[in-house]
C-alpha cells in the first residue's frame, strides 16, 4: 500500500543516487514486524500517509499502534510537532538506534561499531569467535 500511495504521489519516496537516471526511490523498508516509512516532511504527504495507514488497518483487520511509532525528522523540520500529531506518534532525533545498529551517527568511529560487534560475538558464542575477523573501520 505504501509503494500505491508513493506511485500516486501522496507521498514522496527517498531517492538514492545523484545521478536522475540510476536514482532508486525508497518509500518503505520492512522488517520482521517493522516497517519504516520515508516520505517528505510536508504536512499534505502525512496527511495522506496517515490515510494510508488508515485504509490499511481497515482493509487488513490489523491495529497499528502509534504510540509506539516515531517520527525521525531528516535535516530541519520546522513543523514537527505538527507532523507528530497527524500520526499520533512520538518525536525522535538522531543519533539513534534500529535493531541494534547505529542510526545517524558518524559512522567512521570504531567506538560505535563495538556495541554492534559484541552483540554478534555474544549470539555466535565461544565457537563462532574464532572464525570472526576483527573489524577495521577506516
């Protein structure tokens, strides 16, 4: 339903690339039971992605929980909390983290890769350490 609303142009997707004709547009990513959603910080785009979201629970059956949704403004937004109440959600700033991974930082620094790295050696345990090399971060 996201790539419909996006192929509609209520909302806009995040494009990738600097060149126009390779540029990939990304409206949407999933995971699991996750999904994030990259649109424009114009108040008419969230209001028809709340819309969307809208339709979707009806069509679906599905309750999706706002409250523990945010929003994560890219650059200055100066309506933000404007946008926040259209969705219902809360307000979030970077540098943060999903699934684990840092969002938002820097990502040259090898101090914030070792939460990521101690993390996989933990769930590998003692056997899987030894087939990891270390990571170099350049």
């Amino acid at each position: 339903m996201i790539q419909k609303a996006s192929s509609l142009n209520w909302i806009e997707p995040f494009k990738i690339g600097r060149d126009p004709t390779s540029q990939a547009n990304v409206s949407h990513l999933l995971y699991v039971d996750d999904t994030l959603i990259l649109c424009g910080a114009e108040r008419s785009q969230v209001m028809q992605l709340n819309l969307t979201l809208f339709i979707f629970e009806a069509i679906s059956g599905l309750h999706i929980n706002m409250q523990k949704s945010t929003i994560y403004p890219v650059n200055e937004v100066l309506n933000l909390e404007e946008l926040a109440d259209i969705l219902g959600c809360n307000i979030g700033s970077f540098p943060s983290t999903y699934l684990g991974l840092p969002l938002g930082a820097q990502h040259k620094p090898t101090e914030i890769w070792t939460g990521v790295i101690e993390k996989f050696e933990k769930r590998l345990g003692q056997h899987g350490k030894c087939n990891i090399s270390p990571l170099v971060v350049e």
